[in-house]
C-alpha cells in the first residue's frame, strides 16, 4: 500500500463547520475494500419523500454503478431512500460480475434498511478492472444502519476518499420567506478530473423542498458552471456522479427561487474548486478567462484546450510566463481563432495585443505573477462576445509518482 500523500499546498486550511441536515443521518465504517486501517464506505440514509437528482459521467466505460444510478433517478420519491459509497474499487470494467455486485449491495441494503432497491443508490471509486469484494461491504450494512447520526457528514466525506490528500466539504445557509434552508455538500477527486464531469464523486444534501424534474433541471444547469468547467489532467472518469438530495423537511420549496439556486451554486463551486485545488501534485490554482470568442461554446473550447495542454500547465509548474505555449493551446483546440487579433494577459500584465508581443511588456512583470500559488490567464480572441472561465492547475512530477504508484 502506498504510503499517504502529503497535503495539498493549496488546501483550506480546515474543513468547514457542516449544518444538520434535516432528513438525511450518515455512517461510514472500515470494510476493507481496499484500504487497510480507515473507514472506506459511507451510507447515507435518506427521509421518505425525498427528491434524488444526478448527473453522471458521459464515459463510454461508465461503471456499474453508474449505469444503476441513471435507471433508478426520476422515480417515485414517497418512499426513503439511501447512497451507499465504496472507496478503494470503482467496480467499473468488471462486466456482468459489476452488475451482480451493485445488485447485491443494493439488496442487502434495501432489506437492512426497510427500503424498495430501486431508492437505494451506489458508488464507487477507486481502482478499475478489479472485481468489487462485495461480501465486505455487505457484511458492514448492519453496522452502517445501527451508527446512523445527523452530525456524521464529516466522515462520511473522508470515508470517500482516494488519492484526496485532504476531505472537500462544503455548506450555505439562507432565509427564505423567514424560514432557514441549509444546503450541505461533500465531494472527492484528485485526478482523472476532465468533464463530463470533471475520478470525482459529490453528494449535496438540502432539507428544500423540490420536485424532482426542477432539481434535475436545476443541477444540470449548475454543473455545466462548475463541475464541467475544471479539468486536472483531461482525463474522464468512468465513475463521475453529482447527486443531490432534497429531503424537504423545512417546507420551503425552493422550485423557481433565484436565492436558492445562488446558493447551491456557491456551494457546487466551492467543491469544484477544491477538487482542482486538490489536484495531483498540485502547487498552483489556474484560473482561466477567454473572451471575444465566436460563441460560449468555442470559448469553452479554446479554455479547456489551454487548461488540458501540459506544455502549458509544466510552464506554469516552473513559473515560467511562456505565451507562446497558450497561443499555441489556442492554435489545436479547433474552434475559430485569428491570429492576429489574440490578446493575452497573465494576471495584470498585457504580454500581447492583436496578435503580436506588446511593445511594453517585460517578461519579469509576468514572472513574478507566476511565482505566486494562484495564476490567472486571460485571453481576448477578438471575434464575437463568447466568452468562458474554467479552472485547472498546474502539471508536476508529483503527479507522475501519484500514478505510477497508484495500485501499489
């Protein structure tokens, strides 16, 4: 087993005080799935009535798991339901014995639980192609069930974990018609983060109320502004799922309601950007701007081209303000770009302008904008009003060691 890895440098510094969700309780226990001496699955067991929403990685290799998941959203919410989450095997590219183990697991808690099996939802993540032990994760459904406890979102958000170096939680409170809503969410990914989505699990638990084709509608919309627009190291998991849950116990339905959807969103970037932050091997946090593009679209292109390239992003992890790298991201991302109406900045220095070197840039000025641990690109292609900011971070040799010695 590899030893832990070090936390990441660009880690908040705790993580943040969680509110009780009213309707949703938590457990997480030590399976053995993978990993030796740490919790490794999680159980959320959720009040009847709650509405389950999801988006899922669009991988033509989708996990097992996966594929149970997206059958069983839009459903009938009256009855409870329950998320089940395994760390160590994403029971992905395992064939028929995935299937049978998803179905194992979703049986055995549906009985444990007193739940219908098509409201018991599953995840996994980890290692791929290698048989899930399914046998440990039934085993522990008992003791899952018996340590139920509102106040248990913190471990549930470490049971999760991979090669995070650090838990990812998240949480916003507000007053709606003078009434609190509290939204609270936690999440894993390190690597393998490209959409769609960005190895990366979330779950987001809110006691609104919602009916369930609003909540879908809703995430939708938000993961295309956060978790579709970070990216690590362009690789697309097999095992990507966002769920989000509404119990409904506060009695304010939130369908339609601006403050809400504000809310969520703050949180669903909140995660977004510490999975990015949580990069492997990362040191530094990207953010990058393109505008005057032909369309939203072909800015979103031309972003995650240059987020994705490694010449850019081992320019950045030298601190080296090397332009000619993003005109050159620019150049093969195969949306419409010209030439010579490019502008780049890096943080508050023009570098060029209408596609040549600005005649009073000093490559120092840009220098020291890359010494520091948050970079910012902006790009100006000159076209048309699309315009897209994405998130990345930079590439490094500690990101060769995390997986080369990842099934070790």
């Amino acid at each position: 087993m590899a030893k832990p890895l070090p936390v990441s440098p660009l880690a908040p510094a705790q993580f943040p005080e969680m509110p009780v969700i009213e309707g949703v309780t938590f457990a997480s226990v030590e399976a053995g799935v993978r990993y030796a001496g740490r919790k490794d699955v999680m159980l959320a067991l959720l009040a009847p009535g709650s509405a389950v929403a999801g988006v899922f990685t669009r991988s033509a290799t989708r996990s097992a798991p996966v594929l149970d998941c997206q059958k069983k959203l839009g459903g009938a919410g009256d009855e409870a339901a329950a998320i089940l989450v395994n760390a160590g095997n994403s029971n992905a590219f395992t064939g028929k014995r995935g299937d049978a183990s998803v179905a194992a697991i979703t049986e055995a808690v549906a009985r444990a639980a007193g739940l219908p099996q098509d409201r018991v939802f599953t995840s996994s993540t980890g290692v791929i192609g290698e048989p899930l032990p399914h046998d440990r994760i039934i085993d522990v459904i008992d003791q899952l069930i018996a340590g139920q406890d509102a106040g248990a979102i913190n471990d549930a958000a470490r049971a999760i974990m991979t090669t995070d170096t650090y838990p990812k939680g998240a949480a916003r409170s507000l007053e709606i018609d003078g009434r609190t809503v509290q939204i609270a969410g936690f999440a894993k990914g390190s690597g393998m983060i490209a959409p769609d989505m960005a190895t990366m699990l979330v779950y987001i638990f809110t006691d609104a109320a919602c009916a369930q084709p609003k909540l879908q509608a809703m995430l939708a919309d938000l993961t295309d502004l956060t978790f579709n627009c970070i990216t690590v190291d362009s690789d697309t998991s097999t095992s990507d799922t966002l769920l989000l849950v509404a119990t409904g116990a506060s009695g304010v339905d939130v369908a339609d309601n601006a403050a809400f959807e504000e809310a969520l969103f703050e949180v669903m970037m909140d995660l977004a950007h510490q999975v990015v932050r949580d990069g492997e091997g990362a040191t530094k946090f990207v953010q990058i701007d393109v505008t005057g593009a032909a369309s939203d679209a072909e800015a979103h292109t031309h972003a995650m081209a240059i987020a994705n390239s490694p010449l850019v992003k081992t320019a950045i992890a030298g601190e080296d303000p090397n332009w000619g790298r993003v005109v050159m991201a620019i150049g093969k991302s195969g949306a419409q770009a010209d030439r010579d109406r490019i502008t780049i900045r890096f943080g508050d220095t023009l570098v060029a302008e209408n596609g040549w070197v600005h005649p009073d840039y000093q490559e120092a000025d840009a220098a020291a904008h890359m010494e520091g641990d948050h970079i910012a690109i902006a790009v100006d292609l000159g076209i048309g009003d699309g315009k897209k900011r994405v998130w990345t971070c930079d590439l490094t040799h500690g990101y060769i060691d995390i997986n080369a010695d990842y099934r070790s």
